[in-house]
C-alpha cells in the first residue's frame, strides 16, 4: 500500500497478522493460494505444463473495499540454474521489447545444452531487480526486503549466478472491486533467440 507503506506477503504469512482468508488449493499439476488481507485480496496460481520446461504463475489481485487503492504488486522467484559452479559464466539482464529477464549461463563443456533461462510477463513492469542481496538487502529477508522501502526497485543488470532473482515490480491503482491480472512464465532453452521467442 503506497499511502500507508504496509505489505504482506500472499503465499506465506511471516507476520501472523489475521488475514481474512488463507486458502490452498493442489490438484495434479497445480497449485493455488488464495490470500486476503486489508481489503487485498490475491489469488495466486503456479502451473506445471505436461510438455516443455516451463513453470506458468497467474496472479490476480482484487480491490475487496469501498474505495480506491494505490499499491504495488510484487513478484519474485529465485532461477537456479547452477550448471558449472562456474559463476563468471552467469549473467542476468532485462529485456523491455520483451517484458523479461534473461539468464545465460555459457561457457566451455557445459553438461547441458539448456543455457538460457527467461522470466516474462504478460503486463508492463514498472521496476525490476536480478540480484538477490540487493533486493532483499544485506541483514533482512523475504519476510521483509529492503527494496520495499524505496518507490520504485533499482531496475539493474547482471548478477552472478548465486545472487540470481526475478523481483518485478507493478504499479496499480484499483478502484472499487477493481481486479488486475497478470501471467509469468519461467522456463529455459537452449540459445538466447530461442529464449527471446518463448518468453
């Protein structure tokens, strides 16, 4: 909430603050969190395709109270490729054309063709960060990141491959049982071009 800077986290609830609903939900395939909390409420979907190397999420975010709000919606994951223990190969960047980061990890004998890991999203990103202590910060953890204390996140490049995450940043204004939506897909690919036309 941009107006009173407080936050929650919809998939877990590190501050057992009362939410208003707490769901789970696991079929084959899928899993869904249903999260509300101060007139917020969250669903979010992770889903596994029977084909390809790929993890999809849905999340959509719902205005439940009788009047405007101002918040940011953030999502993170942590792509963990670890293919040499090599980390100079690794390199992280974000790509506007095609609303992803993307991930290479290339260099010599590698056991794996699949070199190239994306992030993509399906709405405009207002702020992204690739690299883990700089948005979780040095001493605080994802119960609490220290990027959420400034505007917007610090939208750099690069990192090493340890250090890799996917934080993404959207701004939204709802209005009154407004709801927003959002897809993601995380998967990976044997070159860049190949990456770039999947993400």
């Amino acid at each position: 909430d941009r107006k009173s800077g407080e936050f929650f986290v919809a998939n877990r609830n590190y501050k057992k603050e009362d939410f208003e609903i707490f769901e789970a939900h696991v079929g084959l395939g899928y899993h869904t969190i249903i999260a509300q909390h101060n007139g917020i409420r969250i669903e979010y979907t992770l889903l596994v395709p029977t084909e390809g190397m790929l993890l999809l999420s849905k999340i959509s975010v719902k205005n439940v109270t009788d009047s405007d709000r101002e918040i940011d919606v953030y999502y993170c994951n942590e792509p963990q490729p670890d293919l040499s223990g090599h980390e100079p190969y690794g390199w992280a960047r974000y790509e506007k054309d095609i609303q992803a980061i993307l991930y290479g990890h290339t260099g010599f004998a590698l056991p794996t063709k699949y070199q190239y890991l994306y992030v993509s999203s399906s709405q405009d990103i207002f702020g992204y960060d690739v690299c883990k202590s700089r948005f979780l910060g040095m001493y605080n953890g994802a119960e609490d990141p220290i990027s959420l204390r400034e505007d917007r996140l610090v939208s750099c490049t690069t990192a090493f491959e340890k250090e890799y995450i996917s934080a993404l940043q959207y701004r939204l204004n709802l209005k009154k049982d407004e709801e927003w939506e959002v897809v993601l897909a995380c998967g990976m690919s044997s070159s860049e071009e190949d990456a770039r036309a999947l993400a």
